[in-house]
C-alpha cells in the first residue's frame, strides 16, 4: 500500500502556491507509506537551454562545489549548484546527454535522480512530513508537481527505491500497487538496450513508459501499452513536461480519486487528500474507471 498525489495547475495566479498545495496532500498520504517519501516539481524558470541534475549523495560528506568545478572544466560550461536538503540540484546549459557523461566518468559518489529542462526530484527514507520540511516542499512554485509515500512491498527501504521514478528528461511516475511479470518486461527491455537501476517493479513501468515515447508514441498510447503488457494491479500517475496523466489496472483495485476544476487537475489515492485545495467543492470529482487513460495538457 502506498500514496499518490498530484497536482496539474491551468492557472498561472496559483502557480507560486504549488508546494503550498503540494505539501499537505502528501503530509495526507502518511498512513498508506510512512517508509519514504518522494516530489517531482516542475517549473519554467531556467533559462532556454538549461537542464536542471537532481543529485542524491552517496558518501556522508560531498563537496557539492568542488564536484560543479570539476564537471564546469568537463562540460566547458558554467554549472552552479542548489541546495535541496541532503542533496543538490545541479544546473547548466548545453547538450544533457554530454553532462551525463561527464558526471559518470567522474566518479562522483552521487545517484542522478532526474534531470530535465522543467523537472527537479527529491526522495528520501522517513515521514513525508519531514521530508517536506527538510527539502522545502511549501516553499516551492511551479506548474505541476506529484508525490509518493511508500510502504514497501516488492524491495528495500531505501532512497534508491523511493519513487518517484524518472526514466527520461522531464518524465517522471509514481506507482501504488505491484506488478507481476515486471520481471519478463524487464528482461525485453534489457535485451533492447534499456538499463536499469534498481530492481524495484514500479522502476520496469517508468522505463517501459520511456521506452514506447522513444519509439515514437503519445503519453496516453504508452500508458495504453503499459495495460495490455504488464500484468497486477497498478495506479500510475505519470507526468512530463507538458503532460499529466493518469490509468488504473482492469480491475480498478487500487484507489484513485481525480478532482477537476478550471483552475487546476488533482489526484490523490484517498479524497481527504484533495479536501484543502481551493474550491475542491465545486469540482468535478470522481474515480478513474479500469484501463481508462487520462491526460492534460499544457
């Protein structure tokens, strides 16, 4: 049993609210996944042709500055560093794909947890209300965000299982339930040249997600696949830069509750989640039905 939250805001006045809105539904979901927790956030304040590296360290202590001096030289490129609790958020310009290079073959003790032009993520083990606290979750703006706490089912209790789960630049997934042959799709997938870095179940769906946009598929065709081949009982909420999306299994076991208004689209896997959002009671609420796809978009 875990929590989902979300949030997709339409209205430009509510986005210096986000994690103000954000925060309590997570704080909400503490009784379905006290183990960790994780926030994807999304915002439009780099400049054009900047990429946001969300850094988890790996060693008690890290120098996040001597590490931006190193990849400044690699990279060729300013790279500045911000602060986000136990880890950091790295910042430049110019091609991702040669930034990732360099921060491998550096050797760095850090685990990427996401990157994108919009998208930074945070994870951590603990409460979510102390997560939000340590990484100032009420504090942040933007247009969308998700979270997840976890009660771990199918691996460890660790930073590197918490979800949420970024398997491409802007693309992120949060997981409530288990999959059942995440093992068979795992292996297609690493035949394909897909790499993975854990063995966590809701990590297979991520990447599979990836996988179909790689091959040219929309965000709800990929979700549609995701039912057809991967078997259990799942409710995914899915988000990208521009998107926001949500499916549940045949069988619709999981809970999800959806709640629509012109100023935003919010998602929680119980409703008291969504009671404090401005004008909830005037908004279009009601539960996903099995393998129906939801998407929004900016």
């Amino acid at each position: 049993m875990c929590g989902i939250v979300g949030v997709h805001l339409k209205a430009p006045e509510l986005h210096g609210r986000l994690g103000a809105l954000l925060a309590p539904m997570l704080e909400a979901m503490t009784s379905r996944g006290p183990d960790s927790a994780g926030i994807a956030l999304y915002d439009d304040d780099l400049p054009e042709g900047a990429f946001r590296y969300s850094l988890q360290p790996l060693a008690a202590e890290l120098d996040w500055e001597d590490l931006a001096a190193g990849l400044r030289d690699a990279v060729g490129d300013d790279v500045t560093v911000q602060r986000r609790g136990r880890g950091a958020v790295l910042v430049a310009k110019g091609d991702d794909g040669r930034f990732l290079r360099a921060l491998e073959r550096s050797g760095a003790p850090v685990r990427l947890v996401g990157h994108g032009t919009s998208m930074e993520i945070f994870k951590d083990v603990g409460a979510p209300a102390a997560i939000c606290e340590r990484y100032g979750v009420r504090q942040r703006v933007g247009y969308q965000g998700l979270g997840h706490t976890r009660m771990a089912t199918e691996s460890a209790v660790t930073t590197e299982h918490s979800h949420p789960f970024a398997a491409a630049a802007d693309l992120c997934l949060v997981h409530n339930g288990t999959f059942s042959n995440y093992a068979t799709v795992r292996r297609r997938l690493t035949d394909e040249g897909v790499r993975f870095d854990t063995d966590n179940d809701s990590e297979v769906a991520a990447r599979f997600i990836a996988h179909q946009l790689e091959q040219g598929m929309d965000l709800g065709d990929a979700l549609r696949m995701v039912c057809k081949t991967m078997d259990g009982f799942f409710t995914l909420l899915v988000a990208s830069r521009t998107q926001f999306a949500v499916v549940r299994d045949a069988s619709a076991c999981k809970p999800a509750v959806l709640a629509e208004t012109d100023r935003y689209v919010a998602m929680a896997s119980e409703y008291h989640a969504l009671a404090g959002l401005p004008g909830v009671e005037d908004a279009d609420v009601f539960e996903p039905m099995p393998e129906e796809v939801h998407v929004w978009s900016r």
